[in-house]
C-alpha cells in the first residue's frame, strides 16, 4: 500500500514512533491498535509497515532506543571520587529521567509485554547502565567512602527510588528540578551510609 499523499519516509517513521511511544504510554501496549497509531499519524494503517514490520518489533526498537540513548548520554569520571561519581550519576538520572518520562514509564512498564528474545536484548542493555552504578557503589564501599552491604541490591534500590520521581514531579510545582536533585542526593547520601 502506497504512502500518504505528501508523506515522507524521514518525516513519517520518526512520527510513527512518536506516536506509538505516546500511545503506548499513555493506553499500555496492549490496549493500543496499529490503527491507533496509524490515525495520530494520519497515514493509513497499511502504511506502518514501511516503518516497522510489527507492533512487537516496535516495541522492542522503543526500548531499546531508549536504553541506548541512556547509556550513549551518561558519562561516569571513574577517576573522580565515588561519591562526586555518585552524585553525578543521581543528577543525570533524575534530569534525563524527567526529560523522558514517556519513555522511561514505557521501559518499566511494558517489558512483560517483549517477546523472549527482544526482552533479553533491552535487559543487557539495562544490566550495563545497572553495573555502571554498582561499580560506583563498589569503588565507594572500597574507599570507606559508603557503607554497604550489597552493592547490587542498593543499585536496584537507589534506581527504583531516582526513577519515581517521574510519577509525582509537575513542572511548575512546590519544588524545581535543583531542588528534586539536592533533595534526593541528600537521600542517596543516607541510604549509602555516607551521611
């Protein structure tokens, strides 16, 4: 089936995953239809399959981009010290966090929904974002700087907690993005047992 009259390929496929992350967001994945996704674009149904061959594979290509795009935009300095390192890693993860937050909601919210092997794909990609933490987490425990007994489980805890912030903070609120940042590095600080 041809394209829309007017639509172009560079144009119409980053729309097509635009609205599907909206939608899928906003609805569930399972609750929304190519046809759905199709309308917010405004090309006919058929047309989405010149930009994916599925609803699952673009799914899949959500999240995944998703992760690839966290990992490419964080920058650990294991030179500096683990709690500057720390600091730094809780700050960028809340600001990207909110920067994305249809997309984050998607990544925890819709695995269930991945086929076996796209969801082994998107879980090493959260694995190396996940190490980089428990990397600092070591180096911190290590230098005496942090007392932990399990790095890994504190990993998961401490991201859980960073990445909750999308389902309360409103731009415009009681408390700024700084403020989010300084409040939760103090809670980092403490569940670290860096004081």
């Amino acid at each position: 089936m041809a394209r829309t009259t007017g639509s172009r390929a560079e144009i119409t496929g980053p729309l097509v995953r635009d609205a599907a992350l909206r939608l899928f967001a906003r609805h569930g994945y399972a609750a929304v239809s190519m046809r759905q996704i199709a309308a917010a674009v405004g090309v006919q149904a058929g047309a989405l399959y010149a930009y994916t061959p599925d609803k699952q594979a673009l799914l899949a290509n959500l999240l995944t981009d998703h992760m690839e795009n966290l990992l490419s935009a964080w920058n650990d300095g294991p030179a500096a010290p683990p709690l500057q390192r720390l600091e730094a890693f809780v700050r960028f993860h809340i600001a990207y966090s909110l920067d994305h937050t249809d997309a984050v909601f998607l990544s925890y919210m819709e695995l269930r929904n991945l086929s076996p092997d796209n969801f082994a794909a998107v879980a090493t990609l959260r694995g190396r974002y996940e190490e980089s933490l428990t990397a600092i987490l070591r180096a911190g425990a290590d230098a005496g700087a942090m007392r932990l007994a399990d790095p890994r489980l504190t990993t998961m805890a401490l991201i859980a907690m960073l990445t909750g912030v999308t389902n309360w903070y409103r731009e415009g609120g009681r408390l700024d993005r700084r403020a989010v940042a300084d409040h939760y590095w103090g809670l980092v600080r403490g569940a670290v047992g860096a004081g």
